[in-house]
C-alpha cells in the first residue's frame, strides 16, 4: 500500500501496471500514476486491471480528475471505461481526457455510444449527472502543453507505428519526469528528455528466449520494430542525460538484459506498485 502523505514537495510516480498486451499474473496492463503537491495526479494510460490497481495503491477513485493516454493500443486502454464508471460510481464529478489522435473517438465509441442509456438508468437513481456529461475529452499534438497546478505537462514525439502516440513531460519545482508509453527508439525522443530526472520507458523488445518456439521467437524479434529493448532504454538514457531509467512494459518472464557500464544514472526494472519519487 501507498504512503499517500503528501506535502508541496511531492512529485512521484506510482507504477500500476508493467506489463505487455500477454496477460500475466505479476504485471497489469500498462498504466501509471504521476502525483504533485498536497493533492493533484494524473493517469498515464489505463490498461485491464487499472481500477483494482489504484485501489491497490489507496488512491481514492473520486480524486483522480486528469487522465493523458499515449496512444490507443487496447492494452493501454481497456480499463479505461472501468476507470470511468468505476470513478463516477465512487463520486468523481469532473474529468479531463487528453490524448493523441483518435482519443475522442475511443472514448465516444467505448463510452458514450455503447454505455449512455445504462448511464441515463444509473442517473434516474439517482446519481449526479456531473461526472458522466462533464467529461473533456481532446485530441492533441506533439507540443501540446498545459500548466495544471504548477506542473507543466507536455506532449512528446515517440516513434510507434502505425499508431498515433505520444510521451508525456512533467516538469515540477525544477524536477522533471518522461513517461514514454510505446516507442522505439528514435532522436526525437532523446532530445525530448534530455537532462530530464526520471525516464519511465517501454522495454518490451527483450531478446526471446532460446527455447521458445520458432513461430513465438520470430514475433518477439520482430516487437524490435516498434518498441524498445532494453539496452535501448540505457542508451536512450545514457545520451539525454538522465539521471534515472525506469524500465517497464515486460514481456511475461521476462529479464531484462543490459551493458550499462556506459551510463552514469541508476537503472531500475519496474513492477507493480512501485513508487517513485523524482
């Protein structure tokens, strides 16, 4: 559980879900939360299992009121309308939804066009239509940018065809956190966190294991060409200047395997319910 006492220093990241789209008993669905201040936080994605993992976490589910999604994959995604109803259900009045292209789109078609009768039903109960008709929904681009709470976030370019995908910049009190979602490597995206204190990234293109079947092998190998491996996130880290990496999105049964003898921060492989103080 969560040490939730917070003061205007905090600025963390709790790791909900590390996991890959393969369902996996020890690592959730993608999905974090970024904390600053007395009182403010943001989701970062919302994979399967996200609201049992806030619970987890004791984050209360009426307090969550920002969420930024990377890209539309549906293992970034499927929690998100448990986390909707799940947050409306335990109070929350007010939600504001940024994402890449196609985010409206999702929440209209996973939300609004299947659930709104059942949410006329759950109104007529009497639950307060704030909370479900309050929600803002926007598509944004790299560059994107807004000050919540004296956080600066940003939108960031990854690279994660053929999907529209960004990264997420928190910069508070001079401390700085990227969140990359999916990505491979690429320039853009080094530059996007240079000097930066924390680098939370897609390390999904481990090496296979050589054991595996042929068939199993080849598509693992080819995860290279969207996502990155391990050793990219050190090298990643290692030109921006980073002072911590936080590898995550693993592969079932996975380790992760890595030369960091040139990089002068510290590594770190996520799990579950990890805290991490910037």
């Amino acid at each position: 559980m969560t040490d939730n006492k917070r003061n205007s220093d905090t600025f963390r990241i709790i790791l909900l879900g590390t996991g890959s789209p393969r369902p996996n008993l020890e690592r959730h669905h993608p999905a974090a939360l970024v904390q600053w201040g007395e009182d403010r936080q943001m989701l970062v994605d919302a994979g399967d299992g996200v609201v049992t993992q806030l619970l987890a976490a004791d984050i209360p589910l009426n307090q969550v009121h920002n969420v930024v999604l990377t890209h539309m994959h549906w293992d970034h995604i499927l929690g998100y309308p448990a986390f909707v109803w799940g947050s409306w259900n335990s109070g929350r009045l007010k939600l504001t939804v940024t994402g890449p292209e196609g985010t409206s789109a999702m929440h209209h078609q996973l939300v609004e066009s299947y659930y709104q009768e059942q949410a006329e039903w759950a109104i007529d109960l009497g639950f307060p239509r704030a909370g479900w008709d309050d929600i803002t929904v926007r598509d944004v681009p790299v560059g994107w940018s807004e000050t919540i709470a004296n956080c600066l976030v940003e939108a960031g370019p990854v690279y994660h065809p053929p999907m529209h995908a960004l990264a997420y910049r928190f910069n508070y009190q001079g401390r700085s956190l990227v969140v990359t979602g999916d990505t491979a490597m690429c320039d853009e995206l080094t530059e996007f966190c240079r000097g930066i204190d924390v680098l939370v990234i897609d390390a999904c293109a481990a090496a296979p294991a050589p054991d595996l079947p042929p068939a199993r092998r080849q598509l693992i190998e080819r995860l290279h060409e969207f996502h990155a491996s391990p050793q990219d996130c050190i090298d990643i880290a290692a030109k921006a200047g980073v002072a911590k990496v936080v590898l995550t999105h693993h592969l079932p049964g996975v380790t992760p395997e890595f030369d960091a003898l040139d990089y002068a921060g510290e590594v770190v492989i996520g799990a579950d319910l990890d805290v991490i103080n910037i």
